[in-house]
C-alpha cells in the first residue's frame, strides 16, 4: 500500500464519522379562549428534526406526551414573535 492511500482512506473514515448537527426544537406557550374554561394555556413545540408541530396540553408533557401533532407540510403559515 502507498502512504498516500492510507492518508486518503483515514480522511475518508474521519469524514463519515461526522455527524451532522441536531436540528434545533422550539418550544412556546399560547393561550387559548375557551367557552367553558375562559383562557387556557396551550404549549406548542415546533420539532425540527422529525418535521412536526407538537401541542401538548401541560408543560411537564413536554417532549413525551403531545395531544396533537400536525407535520410542517400541512402548515401554510408560522410565526415566532418575542
């Protein structure tokens, strides 16, 4: 084998070794008018690495436990306001 091969192939090894960066999860609160219940509070998380938008009901749910979920493809629009 020629050192030149080696050092290819170790590149080649170190680069598929790299992982790609976990995409980042949102999460925010958003109340909610209610007839019986006057307003409640609903926590929504936008899960960018399975391409969902998760509502829950109550913040200790949060990731394990979602009421809904809703994939990104079927939303026309969203907005992050501070």
């Amino acid at each position: 084998m020629c050192r030149s091969n080696i050092k290819d192939q170790a590149k080649y090894l170190i680069k598929i070794k790299e992982f790609p960066e976990k995409p980042v999860s949102i999460v925010g609160c958003v109340q909610k008018y209610s007839y019986l219940f006057n307003w409640m509070e609903r926590f929504l998380r936008l899960n960018a690495e399975n391409r969902v938008l998760e509502r829950y009901r109550k913040k200790w749910n949060i990731p394990f436990k979602p009421a809904e979920t809703i994939p990104l493809k079927y939303l026309e629009d969203f907005k992050i306001v501070d």
